[in-house]
C-alpha cells in the first residue's frame, strides 16, 4: 500500500502541519475545503501543500512522520525549502 507524509502550511514559514495518510490527494482536498471544522489544520487555514514523501507501507511512513514530527521548526523549513525554496503550494502536481 503507498502512504505519503505531508507537510501544509497557510502561509510561506507559516503554521506547519504534518500528517501521514495513503490518499494523498483527496487528503489535502480535505484540508482545502476545510471538511473538519474543528480541526488545527481548519483553525490555522492550513490548505498550501509544500512538501510530501511517498513510502511503500503506511507504517513506514508513520516513522518518518514521527521524525519529521520530533525535529525542531527550523529542521522542517529547511525539509521544505530542501524541495521547496518557494513554497508553493504543490497540490496542483499531484497525479
């Protein structure tokens, strides 16, 4: 089963987001139309896709997520700016 971990934001060095799921797409749709209203990602407008890794098992991608989580701030921006320096939102380069 593919999984991806992701990273959304509202704005470029924004609230940070990271999640884990196996639809990427249609997960980040969730985020775009807020479809969890009380949600952090819905609260915080977190709707601009700027980073993503794809793994070949959800629990792997769960690992990653896990570190990604663990890492200060300024380890996740430099993760996206790796990728991203521009942070543009990347859903419309989804397959």
């Amino acid at each position: 089963m593919t999984a991806w971990i992701y990273i959304t934001t509202n704005k470029p060095k924004g609230v940070l987001y990271t999640g884990v799921t196996s639809e990427l797409k249609h997960r980040i749709t969730s985020h775009k139309t807020k479809k969890y209203k009380n949600s952090f990602s819905a609260r915080y407008n977190l709707d601009k896709l700027v980073y993503f890794e794809k793994f070949d098992s959800i629990i792997t991608a769960r690992e990653r997520e896990k570190q990604i989580k663990a890492g200060s701030r300024a380890k996740k921006i430099k993760l996206i700016e790796s990728t991203n320096p521009n942070w543009i939102d990347l859903f419309e380069t989804l397959e």
